[in-house]
C-alpha cells in the first residue's frame, strides 16, 4: 500500500479529526529543522526534538512519516 493510497482523515466524513491551521510560524520553523535533520540525525533524532519542542505529535507525525501531507507554506 502505498501512503498516497491511505485516506485522508480530515476530508473523511463522519470522523472527529480535523485539520488545525497554523497559528505560528514557530511551529513551520520547528518541523523544517526537524525535516532537514533527517539526513544527518535520522527520523527518530527528529522525532525526539519536535516532542521535545512540544510541537503536536500529529503534526510531527504527519510532517515526518507522510511528507505528501504536508502544509505548504
């Protein structure tokens, strides 16, 4: 399966998640360090410093492991 396959749970209906929008750039700023650490420190090094930062784990989750999801700027 293939991740673009899975739905996209905030357009499903009848569900309880919805999309939040971005209130700060702190956040943005916050993922894309974490984005582009990835290389050098790997997705878990990443994921630990975006919970550290108190960023959401959906977010962080949606930023790291589902790329197509993301927001764009």
């Amino acid at each position: 399966m293939n991740m673009n396959d899975m739905p996209d749970l905030a357009m499903t209906p009848n569900t309880t998640t919805t999309r939040h929008q971005r209130v700060d750039g702190r956040t943005s700023d916050l993922v894309n360090q974490a984005i582009a650490s990835i290389p050098t420190l790997g997705l878990q090094r990443a994921a630990e410093f975006l919970a550290t930062m108190n960023v959401p784990a959906e977010v962080a989750v949606r930023a790291l492991v589902y790329p197509a999801r993301r927001r764009a700027h």
